[in-house]
C-alpha cells in the first residue's frame, strides 16, 4: 500500500495562492454593495465588507483591500460628484484585482470606484418608483389633503439633535408676532437603510392620532444624493403620497427634489423655510380678523356722528322756520338738542361698551379653548410617550431585528443574515450559531 502524502496547510495555501496570483491578476470591474465600509483612520486603509443580494438574501460576499492612497482617491471622486465620501450600504461599481493570502484569504484589492454608476443606479431607482405611484394612481393623493387655515398643531418626524430641528424650532417659538403653535416630537432615522422603516413607523403611530394634528413636518438637515437616497424609497414615499393629513417636507439642499418631496403636500428647500410658511398662514389668518374689527368699530362711530349731525340740523330748521314767533321757545328748543345730544353720546358710549365687552368675551373663550386643547395635547403626548419603545428599552428589554424586520418567532429567522438587537442605548450585530425552538 503506498505511503501517504500528506501536505502542511501552508503548503496548500500557498499552493492556492500561486493558482490564483496566476490566473486571476486581471483587473475587472464588479457591482457589489458596500455593507460596511470598515475604514481604520490611524492607518488610513480600509477594508468593505463586499456583498451581492437577491430577494433580500446575500447570495455571494468577499472582503474588500483598499489601500490608503487610493481610498484617498476615491473618496475625494466620491465627494466631487455625489457631494458625500464613500459609506456603508450603497451600491457601487469597483475596479480591482482578486487576492489571496495564506493568512488573510480571499480579498479584491480595490484601485478604483466609479461613482458616476452609483449616481446612475440612484436616478434609475428615483425614475422607478415615481412610475409606480403614478401607475397606482396616488401621485399627487396627499396635494389633494386639506390643511386647514390655521395650522397650529404640528407633528415633527426628525432628529432632536439636528441642527435643521433647532432652526425650525428656534423661528417657531420666537416669532415677532407671538404667534403659538403646538407641536410634537416623534424621533426617528433620516439617513441610510433604518432610515425608511424608522420613518414610517413614525407616520403609522401619528397616523392613529390624526384627527389631533394639522399637519406632518418631516425636517432633515440636508445632505448629498446618498444620504437623500431613502427619501426615494417606493414605500417611504407610498405612505407619503397616502397619508390622510398633510405632509411638509424639509429635507436638505439637494438640487434635484427627492420623491418623497414629490409626492408630499408641499415641498421647502430647508426646514427653516416651512417655519416661515406656517407663520405666514397664521398670518394671513389674523390680519383679516384684525381688520374686520377695526371696520366695525369705524362703521359704529361713522353712523354716530351722522346722527348727531341730523340732530343738530333738524333743531336749527325748526328754529329758522318760526322766525320772531319763537323766539321765546329757542331756548327750549336748545335745551331739547342738548338734551337729544347727551343722549345720543350716551348711546354711543353704549355702543362701545358693548363693543369691548364683546372683545374681552372672545378674546376669553379663545384663550379658554386655546389652554383647554393644550392641556389635551400634553395629555395625549404624555400618554404617547407612555407607549414609546424607548421606555420599554430602558426598563432592561430589547429588540431584535433582522433584515429591517422585528422578529417575533424564532421560525422567522434566517441564518445566514445578521441580527440586529437593539437596547436602550446602542444596537448589537450578531451571527446565528444555534436556534433552539421551544
């Protein structure tokens, strides 16, 4: 019997190695995604996790080497044509050559990226989903909405810490006019793959309370073509174009309008800009009202005087009329107009009384309805935030999602996905290595 022949592993790693330096030095060019980037700034390398999915599944996935010189190259095209640098989870076209190490395995060694494609494949899914929502008929649903004529109470879908938040908040709350506005706060995700879930299950819980809001607000505080690129998710901009309220969009300086904008009831290039919209309709609410009032008051004192006027004229006719014969009634007849004057002043004092009295009613029971729908307001926010997530995370619970979707039953896993958990403060990323099913 012949002796075996037995090889080390670095042996046949480097039998491998020889193989693939060999036959497969060719650079080419790949489509992949960029899950994760993966870059090291002290060394400047980086090191993407490179996947190709089909139905939601990665079907193939390699690691990828891009040296620091050429991401510096790289990212600096990135930034040049897409106005962002390079990040996780997007599409891109790369040009390299495969690798192998004996200690480090299989690798694409990264030299270039066009990013001309990845603007392309952004345009292609922007062109995508506005035919489907025109094709489903519900383009322009949410421009069909009603927005009252004085939209007071507002939800807010952003994050509380971006500056496009506190811009809109800082012209809401000390306008000139002290105009008062309540609105409300539901946090969520505005950039990268979150970002559509999170915002529309921000629109399904406001959803549930519409008849309390006037409007939506959806602020972001800009961004380039990548980070924009949710806003043309079909889903996220399905629930737009759907919403049974209004919807304002504020969501960055982009020059080219997001489908989302598209579809909602009116789009601003910043959320500085819907602030001042909602202050101009109060507005144009109030001026009128102002007016009407001061017309009346001028009308109710312009009658007055013309009476006062007839008065005076009718007693000066009755005394040219009787010549001498009544003179010794003039001075009754003097009394008798000072006598209609007073009381014809006493009357518009009258009038006028009733007037402010009037005023001060309305002004009241406005103030009165006004402290009674805040009061309601608080109430219902208290009880929203009673319901948050966020609470039921800080009391020692989790979330555990994969592929975007909250998993419930353990049958509902797939094993070759990550799992995402997330805490109260900070999200995990695991592997499956056992199910057990009880």
């Amino acid at each position: 019997m012949p002796e075996k022949k037995v090889y080390s592993l670095f042996n046949l790693t480097t039998s491998i190695q020889n193989v693939i330096n060999t036959y497969c030095n060719k650079t080419i060019w790949i489509k992949a995604e960029i899950v994760r980037l993966n870059y090291y700034p002290k060394s400047g390398h980086c090191y993407p996790s490179l996947v190709e999915k089909k139905d939601g599944k990665v079907i193939a996935e390699l690691r990828g080497n891009i040296w620091s010189g050429n991401f510096e190259m790289i990212n600096a095209k990135f930034k040049s044509v897409l106005k962002e640098e390079l990040k996780d989870n997007i599409t891109v076209v790369v040009q390299g050559t495969v690798s192998y190490h004996p200690l480090h395995g299989l690798a694409l060694n990264i030299v270039d990226i066009d990013p001309e494609y990845t603007l392309g494949e952004l345009a292609r899914e922007k062109a995508h989903t506005i035919a489907k929502l025109r094709e489903a008929g519900i383009f322009n649903a949410n421009k069909k909405t009603l927005l009252s004529s004085l939209p007071k109470t507002i939800a807010i879908i952003s994050v509380e810490t971006s500056k496009g938040y506190g811009d809109f908040i800082d012209i809401i709350q000390n306008n000139p006019l002290a105009y008062k506005y309540h609105f409300l706060l539901f946090p969520a995700i505005l950039q990268g793959e979150r970002a559509v879930s999170s915002i529309s299950q921000q629109l399904e819980r406001i959803k549930k309370h519409s008849e309390i809001f006037d409007a939506v607000a959806i602020i972001r505080g800009g961004g380039g073509e990548i980070g924009l690129s949710s806003f043309d998710n079909y889903l996220l901009a399905e629930k737009i174009a759907t919403f049974p309220i209004p919807i304002l969009t504020g969501i960055g300086h982009s020059a080219n309008e997001t489908v989302s904008e598209l579809v909602s009831y009116e789009s601003f290039i910043t959320p500085t800009k819907i602030a001042e919209f909602l202050l101009q309709k109060f507005n144009d609410f109030a001026v009128p009202v102002i007016d009407a009032e001061q017309k009346i008051q001028n009308e109710v004192n312009r009658m007055f005087k013309k009476e006062k006027v007839n008065l005076k004229e009718t007693a000066r006719l009755f005394s040219s009329l009787t010549g001498s014969a009544m003179n010794n009634s003039r001075a009754n007849l003097n009394q008798l107009a000072t006598v209609l004057d007073n009381r014809s002043q006493g009357l518009i004092n009258e009038q006028k009384n009733m007037l402010d009295q009037a005023k001060r009613s309305i002004l009241a029971n406005a103030k009165k309805t006004l402290n009674e729908a805040a009061i309601n307001l608080s109430f219902t926010e208290e009880k929203i935030g009673m319901l948050s997530p966020l609470n039921i995370l800080k009391r020692g619970f989790s979330i555990t999602r994969q592929n975007g979707k909250v998993i419930r039953d353990s049958d509902e896993i797939q094993e070759d996905l990550l799992l995402e958990t997330q805490l109260y403060k900070g999200n995990l990323f695991s592997r499956i290595e056992k199910i057990v099913k009880k």
